[in-house]
C-alpha cells in the first residue's frame, strides 16, 4: 500500500496521482482492481448514495459505517475520509475525538478537512497527533451556504492571492497533500508549483499533482447533480434501468423464472405434492 510520503515522491518525479471515491465494498474493490492510487470516502457520499441535496446532514456515524464497508474492499489501498460538517469546528478536543474514531474504528489511513483559517490550526493539532491530513480549499461545498452556492473560488486577483496563502497555511500545518476543487486551472497551477505537497484537483485543470472524481459521476450512476468537471466515460444507470425493466417485463409476462433458473424434484416424489 502506498503511503504519505510516496504521494510526494510521486509530486517529484511528475507521476500523476489518481484519487478516487468510494462509498462502499464493491466500489472500493473497482477502485483498487482497476489501479487507483487513494480512495476518498468522500462526505459526498451524502448527495451520490444517502440522497440529501447537500454534504451537511453527514454525520460522523455515516463516514465511520461507510468506510468501514471500502476498507474491507480495498484491504491495499490508501483511505482517505472526509471529516463531516461541524465534525472539526467546535473544538480543537471534539476534532480530535472525531479523527480518531475514523483511524481507531473505521481504519482510515488519512482523514480530509475543508478549508483554512480556524482549521489550520486543527490541521497542525491533528499532524501532531500522527494523523495524516489532506486539505481542501477552493469550493468546499460545507461552507456552500456561506460561499453562496456551488461556484469556481478564486477568479479575481485578491482572491486568488488569499487561495494562495491559504494553501501555504495548510501545507505549513502540516497536511501532506491538498485536495484544489472548482478553481481556474491558471491558479490552480500556480498553487501546485508553490506547494511542495501534492495538489488534486476537481475541476482545477490538469497542473495540479492529481486528479480525483466521484465514483458515481464517473461511472453514470444515480440521479444527482453532475458538474461541468466530470467526465463521464459510461452511464450506467441507463443500463441498470433497462435490466431492471426487462426483469418487470419478464415476470408480469412469466418468463423468467425459466427451466435452468429453477429446481426440480424426481418424478417418483411428485405423487406426494398433490396426495
Ligand atoms: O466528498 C467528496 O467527494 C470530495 C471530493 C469531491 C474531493 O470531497
Ligand atoms: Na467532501
């Protein structure tokens, strides 16, 4: 299994690093059969598979119970997870608390928070501790309320300048890499050239040190929102629908169970059925 520091040895030899979500044992067994290099128990399991419209009604017990489920499927894979809303706010003891269940109970190998002023000094609270953290800046869809929906950060001068500063704060507090979501390609490029941790991004081009998808957008499955940045090589649920509606057609029209899908007793034990 790769660890933190192969990520940045693979930033310094210009190795592209592959993140991607997982939510559960299958999806995690795709991700590490077909060779991604870290997997996020991403909070965005909250729109792509619990059906909220946003990351903020994820609780702490639904990351720990999914992650538990992409552990047991990707026994050789690094696990990254979100640290859910208000999870890392209330205290410095509360984050703490809360990033050690996701390493003690649920296994994770690296926890992900979002953002950078008050939580940089959680970020260097929890390294210290030998919690490995990823950062997140840029759209961090937790504050979605505050930033006033789901928008590219960054785009004028000033706050490009601030996107900056914050991710050498976070880099400073110690994270080892950094996730840049939603952020001009120009700045996110900039942000990777000064940080000597590795940047992935989402919708931030192709400089950054990685990329990461959700699994669902990639793969065309479920009914949420798909932003402008993903690319979706296949649409599964399309497929999935049309095998659900044949089944509904099979049995309404009785043909399916067929013959090879059934068992049979021996025609000497039939006398009993009907006595
Ligand atoms: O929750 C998530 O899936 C994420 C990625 C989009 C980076 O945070
Ligand atoms: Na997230």
């Amino acid at each position: 299994m790769k660890q933190t520091v192969d990520f940045k040895k693979m930033k310094e030899n210009n190795e592209s690093i592959v993140m991607l979500t997982s939510y559960d044992y299958p999806s995690a067994v795709m991700a590490e059969k077909s060779g991604v290099d870290m997997i996020l128990v991403g909070d965005s399991l909250g729109m792509v598979v619990l059906g909220y419209d946003s990351t903020i009604p994820v609780t702490m017990a639904d990351m720990i119970h999914h992650t538990k489920a992409v552990k047991r499927g990707a026994r050789d894979t690094f696990v990254v997870v979100d640290m859910p809303f208000m999870s890392y706010h209330a205290s410095i003891s509360d984050a703490m608390l809360n990033a050690s269940k996701l390493m003690q109970e649920a296994e994770a190998d690296a926890v992900k928070l979002e953002g950078a002023g008050e939580v940089v000094q959680v970020i260097d609270k929890l390294t210290q501790a030998g919690v490995p953290v990823v950062g997140h800046l840029g759209l961090t869809p937790q504050s979605v309320a505050v930033l006033g929906g789901y928008k590219v950060q960054g785009k004028d001068a000033k706050a490009a300048q601030k996107l900056i500063d914050d991710a050498l704060a976070v880099e400073q507090a110690g994270a080892f890499a950094l996730v840049l979501e939603c952020v001009p390609k120009q700045l996110a490029e900039a942000i990777s050239e000064k940080l000597s941790i590795p940047t992935i991004g989402i919708g931030a081009g192709r400089e950054t040190d990685g990329q990461v998808l959700v699994y669902h957008d990639l793969v065309g499955y479920g009914f949420h929102r798909v932003p402008k940045f993903v690319k979706q090589y296949t649409r599964v649920s399309d497929q999935i629908e049309a095998s659900i509606r044949s089944y509904v057609e099979d049995v309404k029209e009785q043909k399916f169970p067929e013959d090879k899908h059934s068992f049979t007793m021996k025609e000497e034990q039939l006398a009993s059925l009907y006595g």
